[in-house]
C-alpha cells in the first residue's frame, strides 16, 4: 500500500500541489471533518479496512468515496512528509459518517479542481482589462459615443459634462494606468456608460459567466456593472466610499444569445466638480469564480488591441497629430499623379475596416500631403490584411505623396 500512494504522490498529486493554496485545503478539512482523524492505524491496516468495506458493500459510490477519502485526504493533508517519515501516522477515515466522509471527499475534490482550472490572463474575454493601451489618445473631453481606451466605448446618457482621462494607477495596485472618469459641470443629471463589446459570444452560449472590477468612488456616488445579452441583463450596485472595492457579477448565458457585452456605469448626479469613478481592471471569464487578475505584458495586450484598431502613428500619438514619423511615402518621381500606394496592417482585422487618411503636416482628416494638402477621393482595395490604393485630387508627380493612415475595425 505504501509504495503505491507515494507513486500516487510522485506521479500525479506532487505537480498539481505546487499550484494549490495549502491553507485553503486545511481550512475546508478541518471545517467538514465531522471528528479528529486517527493517527494509531497504520497504512497496512488502512488496506484492510477498505477491502473490508469492498466485500461488503453494494454501493459502488461508497467504495470510491472511501477509497479516495484515504488516499486524497492523508495525501492533501500531510503533502507527502509523513509517508517519508512514517508508515503509521496516517489518517482513519472509514470511522466517518457517510455524510462526514462526502463532505471531506467533496471539499478536497472542490479545491483540487479549481487549481487544475486555467487561469486566464489579463481581462480573461476582455481585451485591455487593464487599460494599458490607448491607441487613439489619453484624454477625451465630454466622449459620447465614442472608444476611448482600446476596446472600451463611452456613451454619455441625459449629460455629457464629464471627461475620460488615462491616469497613473495608485501605489499598490501592481499595474501602470487606470481610466478615470471626472464631473466637469457639478450640477449634472446624467450618467457615464463604459462598455466592451465580445467577439466570440460562441464559448458562452448554455454557459454562466463572471465579471469583475476593481474600482473606487467618493462616498455617496454610485453606479452598477452589468452583463448584457440580447436576452436580457444582469447587474449589480457600485456604492463609492473613497476606498478600493472589488465586485463580481455572474449570469447564466443563454443559448440563443446574439451579442454580449460587459458595462460599468456611474451616475454623476450629484457629484461636485472632479472625480466621480478610478477603474482599475476588469475581467470577464466562464464559470461563477472570479479569479485573481493577471497581467499581460503591454506587446501582447497591443497586438490583441490592434485586430480591433490600428493606426500608422506611432504608439503614444493620437491620430490627427502633427507628426511625420510612421508615415507612408511614396517619394518623387511618382508615376501617376493623382494615385499613391497603400498600407498593409501589423494584425489581421476582424472584418474591413474604415480608413482614414490624415495629412501628417497638418493632422486633417481626409487629406493628403502632395505640395501641400490634397483631398482623399477614396481608398481602393481594401481587406482585412490592408489596403491597395488611394486616390486624390490635384496630385504633383513631381512631389512625394505622405499620410497617415487609421483603420477601425471595432464591433
């Protein structure tokens, strides 16, 4: 018996331990074992005691229950030391109760389980949950309808007197921004509204899903976040009380969901001039546990962000800057005046997206630098992995052709 559980031990139990909270396992033992385990039987009779419980039972279940109960427990319990150390100071299950014994079997299987289960990185089906990226700028003035960070869309109900801004995030939080949300009025009546649309709404049809936030608020704001389906909603309070909460959400997923989207919004009524809401990170996952947020490096958060939004500027510009740098040039001489070449994209988008060309001399939309600004006619050839052509008035062959370029593939 003892050769064939330190196996167990070496084999399987050793590696999936490393992951698991000890305290935790210990803690729910000691809740559900209904009496103090004995330590005078040794392993050899523990054998004995389950054969006896094979030759008399009918129940197959019983048998299992009993047999992982001796095996998983006193493994669980010890983490090997004491079958290295003694082949005597082992645990009597089989004087539980059967209630004693399922309970003890089921709360080692419950913590077993949820430390095989992936944890997912970052905002989990969210992208950017952490607000790392911010590929169309740091600061938006009364957004309505609008993205702000990558992936989170402002809407602005009754009011618009409020202002979205990239902050660095507070000491502690192990992250280098948040998204915070200022009053900018202080006799407002209205609400601001942060959602992310989900792409792949397939992996949670028939399923439950969990969202959380971590978030503050003054005292005496509030707000909600919520999981919203075609179907319906599920949501929950947000009470501000000047300190860092978390909350979690769930709802049960319907098969016959067409889209999905996660939100958090704060009513501003109310509120004094400042800030009214600090959202730190958000995550949405299957199942009904919300797990522990875990970063993703900014490279991978980037290129997950640009299969949504990309731009020809650089990283930290916002589009309509006056910046030659990451522009596209055709230099002179150029072989058809009115017609210069176009762009592929770093990340395959969605779908097709919309472009817009931008003058990098004088960042206006839907111009084009060719001795001074000419008209964009339009954008020919256009896929998901680029774009062919553009086409504009008045052009110079003689002249280089220069622009940026921005193209937008959200839901």
């Amino acid at each position: 018996m003892l050769p064939y559980i330190r196996t167990i031990w070496a084999d399987y139990m050793a590696p999936a331990l490393k992951a698991l909270n000890l305290n935790k396992i210990e803690s729910k033992l000691e809740e559900n074992t209904a009496e103090t385990i004995s330590n005078t039987s040794k392993l050899g009779a523990q054998q004995n005691q389950i054969n006896a419980i094979v030759t008399e039972s009918t129940d197959n279940s019983e048998v299992i229950a009993a047999r992982t109960s001796i095996i998983k427990a006193e493994t669980f319990a010890s983490l090997g030391a004491r079958l290295e150390d003694s082949e005597s100071d082992t645990g009597d299950l089989i004087n539980l109760d059967t209630d004693a014994k399922t309970s003890v079997v089921n709360s080692i299987n419950e913590v077993y389980a949820e430390s095989l289960t992936p944890k997912q990185t970052g905002g989990g089906y969210l992208i950017n949950g952490d607000f790392q990226v911010w590929q169309r700028g740091t600061s938006f003035i009364s957004p309505s309808s609008v993205y702000t960070a990558d992936r989170f869309k402002c809407f602005a109900f009754l009011d618009s007197n409020a202002d979205i801004n990239r902050v660095l995030a507070n000491a502690g939080l192990n992250q280098k921004y948040e998204l915070q949300i200022n009053e900018t009025n202080g006799s407002s009546s209205g609400s601001t509204l942060l959602d992310q649309s989900i792409e792949n709404i397939d992996i949670f049809k028939g399923k439950k899903a969990t969202v959380s936030v971590t978030f503050k608020m003054p005292a005496g704001i509030s707000g909600g976040l919520w999981i919203i389906d075609n179907e319906g909603n599920n949501n929950v309070a947000l009470a501000g009380n000047g300190n860092y909460q978390t909350i979690e959400l769930n709802r049960d997923i319907s098969d016959n969901i067409t889209s999905l989207l996660v939100r958090v919004d704060v009513s501003r009524v109310g509120a004094s001039i400042g800030e009214v809401l600090r959202i730190s990170r958000i995550k949405l996952e299957l199942g009904d546990i919300a797990t522990d947020f875990i970063h993703k490096n900014y490279a991978e958060e980037l290129i997950s962000c640009q299969r949504y939004f990309e731009k020809s500027y650089n990283t930290g510009v916002s589009p309509g800057t006056i910046s030659i740098d990451g522009s596209v040039q055709e230099l002179l001489t150029r072989n058809i005046a009115d017609y210069t070449q176009g762009a592929r994209y770093k990340v395959e988008k969605l779908l097709s997206p919309t472009i817009t060309i931008y003058s990098p001399s004088t960042g206006t939309p839907n111009k084009i630098d060719n001795a001074g600004d000419k008209s964009v006619v339009g954008v020919s050839y256009g896929g998901t992995s680029g774009f062919g052509l553009i086409q504009f008035t008045s052009g110079s062959i003689a002249s280089n052709a220069t622009y940026h370029w921005v193209a937008d593939a959200e839901l």
